[in-house]
C-alpha cells in the first residue's frame, strides 16, 4: 500500500487563478457557474462554497497536486502527509 496525502484547501481565499487546474486538471476545476473559483473534484464538502474542501490522494498523485499548490499564488491549497500528519512544505 502507497503513501497517502490529504489536499486541504481554502476555498474561501481562492481568487480564480486556475493555475491549480493547469497543474493537475485531473483533480480540480473552476467554477465558471457562481464564482469563478476552484473546486476540488470528488472532494469532500464541494457544495460548501466558503468553506474547506478535502480529498485524500495516493502517492502516485501527489507530484501533480504538489504542482498545484505550489502554482497557487495566494497558496490556499495544502498537502498533508497522513503518516506524520505534516504539511509538505513548498
């Protein structure tokens, strides 16, 4: 079994740059219908449009969404490394 990573991000904060969705379209998009901010597919809470929203990935998935974050320019996208419970640092 891989090692796992939970994508915690700050919806509220987001400013609609879509550089997440550039990075790893597999796993977000924008939301052209209300606000024009990201959204995590398959993430939990997604119909929460201030809140978090959080998905757990698997290793293979995590260079792509570290791509993400690290694109992010007011970063509101967190990874969490769910063995030590650390954010990988960007």
């Amino acid at each position: 079994m891989g090692k796992k990573y939970k994508i915690r991000y700050d919806r509220e904060n987001c400013i609609g740059a879509a550089s997440c969705v550039a990075a790893a379209e597999d796993f977000w998009t924008m939301d052209e219908s209300t606000d024009g901010k990201a959204d995590i597919l398959k993430g939990k809470n997604p119909t929460t449009k201030n809140g978090w929203q959080e998905l757990i990935i698997d290793e293979k998935d995590f260079v792509k969404n570290l791509e993400a974050a690290k694109s992010c320019p007011v970063n509101v996208i967190h990874i969490i490394d769910m063995e030590t419970n650390e954010e990988v640092h960007l």
